[in-house]
C-alpha cells in the first residue's frame, strides 16, 4: 500500500453459512482516482461494497481507509471518517424537501443535541443557516435548484441520483461509493450524473469506486477496472485491456467482445 493509497481492501471473504459470496478479495483505490468494480451478477461486487461500507461485517480480511484499520466499524463511524456510499436504488426521504434530503445529510448539528437548542440558541441557528446555504449551493452546483422545494419522493430517478451525489457533497466525502449510479436514469441524465462525478472528480479531488453494468460509463469515467468473477478478482487493469482480456469475455461479456 502506498501514500497515495485511500482504500485498500486485502483478503476479503464473505460467508453466509455454506455460501462463500467473497473468496479473498484485493484491491487498492488510489486518491483521486475513478474506479470501476465490475462483473457478472452474482459476482460479489455489492457484497464486497457493503464490507467497505460497514453494513456487513467481513468473515476475515482487512479493510484500510486513509491509513487506518477500518474493518468492521459501523456505517455512520466510516461516515464520520469520510466514506459515504450510494445505492442502485435511491435512499431518499420521499416525504422530505430536495433541500431537507441534502441538509440531513451535513454533519456537525448542533440542533440535534437537545442541550444544544435549550442553551445554545444562537450557536444552533448559525450552523442551521450555514447548512442551508450548503445545501442551496449544492443543488445549484447539480443542477436541481428548480427542485429544491418539491418532494425528493416525486423526483426522477436520474434526478433522485444526481440527490444522492449531492449528500456526499454536504459531508465532504474523501471516498464515495457509487453502486450502479446510472441504473433507472435515462440517458441525458446518465451523461449529467456521469458529468458531475467528473467535475467532483477533477475540481475538488473526490475518488470514487463504482459498480456500474453500463460498460460505455465505466469506461468513460474509470482509469482503473477491477473484474470480479464468482467471489473473486478475475483481473484489474484499463477498460480497453479488460475488453481484450479473454477470461473476462468469457466470464462477463458470454465471449463476446464488447
């Protein structure tokens, strides 16, 4: 593992008792990288993101974020540490404002310390006004500034994902991991959404890891490909050496060259 590594994941398994899910996953996220964790369903790929992102605890193996030992610690832990995770299907407060849906997301809230609202009014009126321009400047950065006010559960799907984008945003997030971003969008939203994590990307230095079955995405956005195959790396490198790999084209693309 290197300085520059931010995410490094070494031996990981998974086992749901007879079923091994994950057999002795590795690979490095570098910083400010974009990369692509792909592979046939049933691969292990959203498996392997729920060990990353504390929801499941990993049978054995090590998980590494920014130099620390993270392996099994919870979700709003790895939070806090600067991990935040999207998901195929989008996790938004339906009954909740687009504006809401970013503003929960933003740490350090002083009004939810009930001490905190009794005997520090003004304290907690001031961050609750700092993140409300957060979450302003977010959705005017992605686009949605015309949504703001309406139900994030009324939203489209690309529209809905282009949210989730923004609560990494709200927390700064040094790592994000992005599954399956561009299911559900249509495709000019698919190209907004791929849009934005480049523009995180490049001009405020964000990594990402995506799982993403949209092979033209993957290869638009990612440096570095990871292929899993049956709990496994099959192989890591370039889109266009994997496209060539011939154990990939039988194990992802049916041999057929993609």
């Amino acid at each position: 593992m290197t300085n520059d590594t931010v995410l490094s994941v070494a031996g990981l398994t998974k086992s749901f008792g007879g079923l091994q899910a994950v057999r002795g996953v590795d690979f490095e996220v570098e910083r400010g990288a974009i990369v692509g964790l792909i592979g046939p369903n049933g691969a292990g790929k959203t498996t392997t993101f729920n060990m990353i992102a504390g929801e499941l605890p990993p049978t054995t193996g090590k998980i590494t974020l920014l130099g620390e030992d993270v392996t099994g610690q919870r979700t709003d832990t790895l939070y806090h540490k600067g991990l935040m995770r999207t998901f195929q299907l989008s996790h938004e407060y339906a009954r909740m404002t687009s504006l809401e849906n970013l503003m929960v997301a933003a740490p350090s809230q002083t009004g939810e310390s009930i001490w905190s609202t009794w005997f520090a009014g003004k304290s907690v009126r001031k961050r609750e006004a700092e993140v409300i321009e957060l979450a302003r400047d977010t959705l005017e950065f992605l686009g949605l500034t015309h949504v703001g006010e309406e139900l994030a559960g009324n939203l489209s799907g690309g529209q809905k994902k282009l949210l989730e984008i923004g609560r990494t945003m709200m927390n700064d997030s040094k790592v994000v991991l992005l599954d399956e971003p561009g299911a559900g969008v249509n495709p000019t939203l698919m190209r907004k959404v791929g849009d934005m994590i480049v523009q995180l990307n490049e001009e405020r230095g964000y990594t990402f890891c995506i799982i993403e079955h949209d092979m033209d995405m993957i290869a638009r956005l990612c440096g570095k490909v990871v292929v899993l195959a049956e709990g496994q790396v099959l192989m890591e490198g370039t889109m266009d050496e994997v496209r060539n790999d011939e154990r990939v084209i039988d194990a992802y693309f049916g041999g057929e060259v993609v």
